[in-house]
C-alpha cells in the first residue's frame, strides 16, 4: 500500500505576477507527486495569465467580492469566534498588544486617545484579513487536517495564523521582501502600520517554518519583528535554467542595429524603487569615456516618461534605448556584455542568476538586501556602492574594457548560477516540508502514548 500523500496548500496573492507568484507555481508544479497533493488559493483573481496551471492541481480564488455561488463553501460562523481570535493574538507574545498601544503612543487631529486610535487601527486591519481568512476556512475544512499551508508574503502569511481562530492546519511562510523597509511602504499611515507589523510579527512568530532568500532578511525578521531566528530557513529564490537556455535562443522581439557596440541590458519596471536615474546619470558620465556602448531597458511604469525625458535632456538617445514590456528578455541578455541593477533596495532580484546563466556579467548597487549573496559578494559581478553614478560608470567602463576581467566575472557567474536552478530549490522545499510533518507526526504519537499510559 503506497503512502498517504501530504497535502500542500499554496496560498498567494495572485497566480502569477512577480517573483512569488513563479515560486509558487514552481512548487505547486515540481514537487514530488508521489509524496505531495499540491493545492492552490490565490486572494485576487486576475484573467488572462500568461501560465496555466496543471489541470490536476486544485485552484481555489479567496475573492470575497465574487458571488457566493462562484466562491469557495464558507462553514457557518463559529460560535465564541470573537473571543478565540483575541486569544489567538495574545498567545505568543502577551505584552504584544501593550507594546503595540504603546507604540502608537501619539493624539488624532480629533483628539482621540492614543489607545482608542490603535484599536481601532488594530480592529482594520484584522477585518481586512478576516473577511478572506474565513473562505480560506471553507477550502481547509475540504482537506485533510494534516494539510500544511504555505503562505506567500505578508497578507496571506497573517492570514493563515488567524486561520487557527477555526482550528487551523500547519502553516509555512515564505517571504521575499526586505520587510522593515516593504511593510512600512506597504502601509504608509502609521497607525494603520503598527496594527498590521503587530499582526505581521505575530503570525510570522506563530508560522512553522519562515523562509527568506538572504541572510540579511533573516537577522532583519529577528532585529525588527522579533521572530526566532532558528525558526527561518534561508532558501535562495529559483531560476528554471532550462526554460531560460530555450527561450534565450529565440529570436528577439525586436530587431536591432548593435553591430560594433558595447551592449547593456537592464530588466526593471520603470518605477521609484527600481532607481533608473542612477542608470541614466552613469551613462552620462561613461559616454564621456566610452562611445560605442548602448543600455537597452526593458520594462515599463509609471516614471518612464519622466526616465525618457531625462535621457532627451541629456541627448543620449544614441545610448539609451527603450524596448517597454517584453515578454520574453532572455535573448537580449544572452547577447548583453552585462545586465545593471541600480534598485534602492533588492530581496531577490531574479535578474541576477538569469544574467549570470546567459553569461551577462551583473553591475549591481550593493543596495538592501540580496544583491551580494547573489553574486557570491563580488565574484561573479561587479559591487558599487549605493547612489554613486561616477563609481557606477566606472564599473560599466571596466567590465566593458577589461576583457580578463569580464571573463573571469562571467566564468565564475555561469558556475555560481547553477544553485539558483529549480531543482535545487524543490529538493530544499522537500525536505522542509517533511521535516514539518514528521515532527507533527511524532508530537501526535507522542501525545497518544501519553493519554493511554495508566
């Protein structure tokens, strides 16, 4: 008789966006069928994906604007659930709450009390959890009590830990934003911040298992939000080195004249946090030094018009060329001398290993927080510091000069990349999860034995 498989629910925001989106379809996809029943629930139903998942894995949308007949069955309301779920967010850490009250120790415009102010900040943002926490109730009463549920990023993960106001299975977080500086983004007023970091805090505190894809991210979940740093695993984010090798000998979407050129690629949506303006300035002060080069970006966003203007005012039309949204970047990397990354802060930037693989040497701001582990802290890439455009430029001019240089760089980066590769990651997935059954399974035992001992 085969064994019972562990049943996995993969709980995101979306079924596909960004980085997160990819790793859960890449879990829900790879791993082991003869040992996992994978399950899929998603919070945002989004039409048209440009992936589709395996027909035999389950999907579950938590929307609560959908119809009921269209939504997943919610079990009728537990009687005393007000009460349970107060007892759930004081059992970790009983001060928690009075360090919140504290925290927000500040007056409204109409005068309200500090503590009043919280509270009703608190009440919030556990309502906006709630009000998918309940569906996500109705999905888990369908499976085994056994199932673990993995929980990407900050709202799902918060809402799996209230899921436990209902009994509530085994829950892993995965995380892949560096969250002291994300979640104040995230949540920019900031009563309604300290609710949801308390929350936050609490639930990542609660989870079985957190993974992040850098140490930096780990200290900062100990530092910031008080999780036990043994309880999170460091698991670098995956790259599917087959799927890009295929697509990056497509032939580009676009055709260009680059014959005789030093070719740069950066792949960024064209937004704040991404910094072009480090980019544009640093080709500014190359061109000076260098003529035959040219940086190709590929993205688009809400600064791009203004990214486009910057580079107009500064004539480097001749240097900087804008492809907008591609479908498929691999074939422009493979052709690239180098990939930038000039971000103010980075968890996992995937750009990274897909650059390495293709042999594009990165150039990246040793920014917050993943770049360095990324590239082995320097040896498959180029480090500068944060904000320099003079340094940066440096560092395009030498990779694009240096020829022993960029050849070692790229050697050692088509090596190092072979970690980020799916597999590895599944594998690493594996053996958490199993680890987090078998030590449920022998605290059941356990448990047993102790109830008939006379």
């Amino acid at each position: 008789m085969s064994p019972k498989k562990q049943q996995v629910l993969f709980l995101g925001y979306v079924l596909w966006g960004g980085g997160q989106e990819r790793v859960m379809y890449y879990l829900s996809h790879y791993l082991d069928r003869g040992l996992f029943e994978p399950h899929a629930a998603y919070l945002i139903r989004k039409d048209n994906l440009p992936v589709s998942y395996d027909p035999s894995i389950p999907l579950y949308c938590l929307d609560p604007t959908l119809e009921p007949a269209a939504a997943p069955y919610v079990p009728a309301p537990l009687s005393g659930t007000a009460a349970r779920l107060w007892r759930l967010m004081l059992k970790f850490t009983p001060r928690s709450l009075k360090d919140f009250v504290k925290g927000a120790a500040f007056r409204t415009a109409g005068q309200t009390p500090a503590f009043q102010a919280a509270y009703a900040d608190l009440g919030q943002a556990v309502g906006a959890h709630l009000a998918y926490t309940s569906r996500l109730a109705g999905i888990l009463a369908r499976l085994d009590e056994d199932a673990i549920v993995v929980a990407f990023q900050e709202g799902p993960t918060v809402q799996a830990w209230l899921n436990q106001i209902h009994g509530g299975q085994d829950f892993l977080s995965f995380l892949c934003a560096p969250e002291s500086i994300y979640l104040p983004r995230l949540y920019p007023v900031r009563t309604r911040y300290l609710a949801e970091k308390w929350l936050f805090s609490n639930a990542c505190k609660s989870a079985r298992r957190v993974t992040v894809p850098n140490e930096w991210m780990k200290h900062d979940l100990a530092g910031e939000f008080g999780v036990p740093i043994d309880g999170v695993r460091t698991i670098p984010n995956p790259v599917d080195c087959a799927l890009i090798a295929r697509q990056a000998d497509l032939p580009p979407d676009r055709a260009l004249d680059l014959q005789g050129k030093t070719v740069f690629v950066q792949v960024a949506r064209i937004e704040p946090q991404k910094n072009h303006d480090l980019a544009i300035q640093a080709c500014d002060i190359l061109r000076q030094r260098l003529n035959d080069f040219v940086l190709l970006v590929i993205g688009d966003g809400s600064e791009r018009r203004r990214i486009e203007n910057m580079v107009a005012e500064r004539r480097l039309q001749a240097h900087v060329v804008f492809l907008g949204a591609v479908e498929n970047p691999y074939p422009y990397l493979k052709m690239a001398r180098a990939s930038i990354l000039t971000s103010h802060f980075e968890a996992s930037p995937l750009t990274l290993p897909e650059s390495m693989y293709l042999g594009a040497v990165p150039i990246s701001v040793d920014c917050v927080a993943g770049p360095a582990e990324q590239l082995d802290h320097g040896s498959c890439g180029m480090l500068v510091p944060p904000d320099d455009p003079a340094l940066f430029a440096d560092a395009m001019y030498r990779i694009a000069t240096d020829d022993p240089l960029w050849l070692r760089l790229q050697t050692a980066g088509i090596e190092y990349a072979s970690r980020f590769d799916v597999p590895s990651f599944v594998e690493a997935w594996a053996h958490m999860l199993t680890e987090v059954r078998d030590a449920r399974r022998r605290a059941a035992a356990s448990a047993s034995a102790g109830a008939v001992t006379p």
